[in-house]
C-alpha cells in the first residue's frame, strides 16, 4: 500500500500547452485484488479554455480519428446507438494497442453544442507481457461546456487484471495499481490537450 500511495503522490497537477488544467487523477474505490482478480477504478477532471468560437463537434470528429487510424479489423461500422442519452454511434472494432490488440464496443454521442460523450467497453484482451494479464479496460469521458469559451472534461477508466500465480496479493496489487495510474495520466494528458488544441 506505501508503493500506491507513493505513486499517487507521483502524479502532479499537469498543465498543457496553456490551454488545459488537470487535477490529479483519483481512485473511485480503492483498488483491490478478490478471487484472483485486480479491479480498479479512476476518475480525473481537467478545464480546457478554448476561442469563443469553439465547436464542439471538432471534439467528436477528434476521438473519432484516435480509433479509426488504428482499425485492425470492423466486426460491426458505426450504427446509430442512443444508449448515452444523446445522438450518436456505436462501432465494434478490434484496434492496435501498444501493448497488443483490444476489441472494443466504441460509443460516440453528442447534442452538437454543449456535450460529447465517449465510452468504450472491451471485448477481449490479447496483450503481452506484464499487459497479458489484463483482462477488462473500459474508458469514458464526457465533455461539458461551462460557459462561452470553458469546457469541462472529466475521464473515467475501469480496469481489471488477472493476478500472476507466483506473486502476493500485496505485490500485484501495488504493481497493477502503478501501472494503471500512470497509464491512466499518460492517456489522459495526450487526450486532453488533442480535444483542447482541435476545439
């Protein structure tokens, strides 16, 4: 647990390219390892400011790009899917990650003026190395304007890994939660100032 707390320590208020503030990114619950299995849950929320004339649908066109540059094979093309409370699309796609291959359920919604929301569920997991024991990466983020030229962007990530038969409870779960949190600010980061640099 002292490993945990000091690699949440690590994690530092972060500014980008000065038109985005991000606080640093905390735990929903606290993470843990039952039968076997690491879950954590993560949440962070970063101010982008923007030009008055800002469109968000720039946002929606953005995170759309992120996947489509890394399309490995379409189980289904985008289809209309209003399960985020507003217009969007939903897609199933098997897309490149650094660590392997992900399939995931992308969501994409938006009313066009004020909100995007973005949400991904994976299917199945073929990573290598220590990323082979990960077995769930479910992400979210919703974009909110707050005023003419101040949105709200706050991210959310769900993840889950199967624990190594050799290691201890107490190892794997330090381990697993270093490593979720720095890939948790790493995506965040690059996320947040590409919506900010294309609104």
């Amino acid at each position: 647990m002292k490993l945990l707390i000091v690699a949440l320590a690590l994690v530092s208020t972060y500014s980008v390219a000065g038109t985005v503030k991000c606080g640093n990114p905390t735990w929903v619950s606290e993470p843990k390892i039952a039968e076997q299995l690491f879950t954590g849950e993560m949440t962070a929320e970063c101010i982008i400011t923007a030009d008055a004339g800002a469109d968000i649908r720039n946002a929606e066109r953005y995170l759309e790009n992120i996947f489509k540059d890394q399309i490995i094979t379409t189980h289904e093309a985008a289809a209309r899917d209003n399960s985020l409370g507003l217009p969007g699309k939903r897609w199933d796609l098997s897309i490149k990650h650094k660590s392997g291959v992900l399939r995931y359920v992308i969501r994409i919604a938006t009313d066009e003026r004020d909100t995007v929301v973005y949400k991904s569920e994976s299917k199945e997991v073929k990573f290598t190395g220590f990323a082979s024991f990960v077995r769930k990466i479910n992400n979210g983020l919703t974009l909110k304007r707050v005023s003419r030229e101040q949105f709200k962007l706050t991210f959310h990530s769900f993840s889950q890994a199967a624990k190594p038969a050799l290691s201890t409870n107490a190892i794997f779960l330090s381990l697993a939660s270093k490593s979720m949190v720095d890939v948790f600010n790493e995506e965040a980061q690059k996320t947040a100032k590409g919506i900010a640099e294309g609104l």
